[in-house]
C-alpha cells in the first residue's frame, strides 16, 4: 500500500513540476479604453486551453498571458484575441519564473 501511494505522489509530482509555464505580453489593437474591454478579453481568453491566468491593463496598453506551453501556444491565444477584434503584437514571451521562497 505504501509502495502505491509513494508511486502515485511521485507521479503527481512529476506532471505539477513538468509544467511548461510561460508568461505571454501582447499589445492589443485596438486599444483597451475600459473595463468592459479588458472583461471581454478576459472572459474569452480564459476558455482557451492551457491559459492559467490573464491580467490586463489599460494604463500600459498590455495583456498579459501565463499558459502551458504543453497545450498551447502564442499563434493560438493570437487567434482567440483576433477572434474578438483585437490584433495583437507580442511584446515577450518567456517562460514563467519560478517563485523565490524566503
């Protein structure tokens, strides 16, 4: 039984850290001038598969996408932005810096 469970969390460890993150900034066109376009991009984007988390700001101009790389990718997110009106123009794309514990 404890050869089971050890199998079973080292499996799980595995996919948790095999996790390809990567952090996505794109500029929109056209521009962002409230809130009610940053919920249409957010609420549309977050059904794309892999998309972890999407934070927009209209002061900058930026949205900017965490996803896994394992199941998508930037010519994907481009397209589900284009499908709602926006063009987009990638700022960076790098993967996710692991959080420093203190």
């Amino acid at each position: 039984m404890k050869q089971i469970l050890l199998i079973f969390l080292s499996s799980l460890l595995l996919i948790v850290a095999g996790k390809d993150l990567r952090v996505l900034v794109m500029t929109p066109t056209p521009q962002m001038h409230c809130e009610s376009c940053e919920n249409k991009i957010k609420n549309n984007l977050r059904f794309e598969s892999g998309v972890k988390k999407i934070e927009t700001s209209i002061k900058e101009q930026t949205v900017t996408v965490t996803y896994d790389a394992s199941k998508t990718n930037v010519q994907k997110i481009q397209a589900a932005m284009k499908n709602i009106g926006y063009n987009t123009h990638v700022v960076s794309d790098k993967p996710k810096e692991k959080e420093k514990k203190k």
